[in-house]
C-alpha cells in the first residue's frame, strides 16, 4: 500500500480490508519504520473497525476488541518480534495519566506498533514522526480516510 492515500468505504467490511491492506504493508524484516499510528475521528467513523483489519495484516487472529473502558489492549504481532498496542484514550482526562500505563515504553518499543484513537488528548505527548489517519462520515453513510505520514 502507498502512503498517503485518500480514500472512500461504502460498509465495515470494506474498512476492514482497508485496515488490512494496511497492516500488511507495515510488516517488514526488521519491524515497522513507523511505530506509531494515530487515528482521529469522531465516534462511529470506522477507527476500531479499521484497527481490526489491521491486525488480521499484522497476522493477528485474535478477535480485537475496543479498548474503550481499559484504555490499552496488547497483541502478539507473530510475524514479527513485537506486540500491537491498541489505545483508545477517549476516556483518558490528564495526559499525566499516560506513564503509569507505559505509553512511553509503547512508543519507543523496538518491532511494536501503537495505535492511537483519540490523539488529540495526548496533547504534549503526541509524537512527531508518526502515520495519522482521519475518519469521516459522509452524509450517504460511507467513510472518508485519509493517510498522512509526518
């Protein structure tokens, strides 16, 4: 998959083979370049169904669940030595929050991918060299992703 890309979904299934591509893309020898992946977007717009398809690329068979209510879930990547670090920081109120749950060591781990819904409460801590996604619904009901790479 090239990046960045624009790109419309007409249902969940086509996100998740969206997502999917994707994650595949990222596998490489040596682990991703990019350990951190952002996704924005407000609720509903396809972020957690995205990161499903994303998993299943990475070679992860595990059902994926949101993360919404224990803000970090934690995958084996088997292709590769790492681990999927799914975050869902909607619930999170203080970025000071962030360390007692390891968000640095997440970043920074070697092999490991972490994928971010609701980036914009990492407020200082959002890292500079990352992939965000932006998910939009449109008023037919598909959605709009659009991939930056900073």
């Amino acid at each position: 998959m090239v990046l960045p890309f624009e790109t419309i979904t007409q249902s969940a299934e086509a996100t998740q083979t969206l997502g999917e591509k994707f994650g595949h893309s990222l596998v490489t020898k040596e682990g991703s370049a990019f350990r951190v992946i952002c996704l924005w977007g407000e609720l509903g717009s396809g972020k957690t169904t995205f990161v499903q398809g994303l998993a299943r690329g990475l070679g992860i068979t595990t059902r994926l669940l949101s993360p919404t209510f224990i803000i970090v879930r934690r995958y084996q990547i088997p292709v590769q030595k790492g681990f999927l670090y799914h975050l869902d920081l909607y619930r999170i109120q203080d970025v000071e929050d962030l360390p007692a749950i390891g968000f640095t060591e997440m970043v920074h781990e070697t092999g490991s991918l972490t994928v971010i819904e609701w980036p914009e409460r990492l407020g200082r801590l959002l890292p500079d060299h990352r992939i965000d996604l932006r998910f939009q619904v449109l008023p037919n009901g598909n959605h709009t992703i659009i991939c930056k790479v900073l």
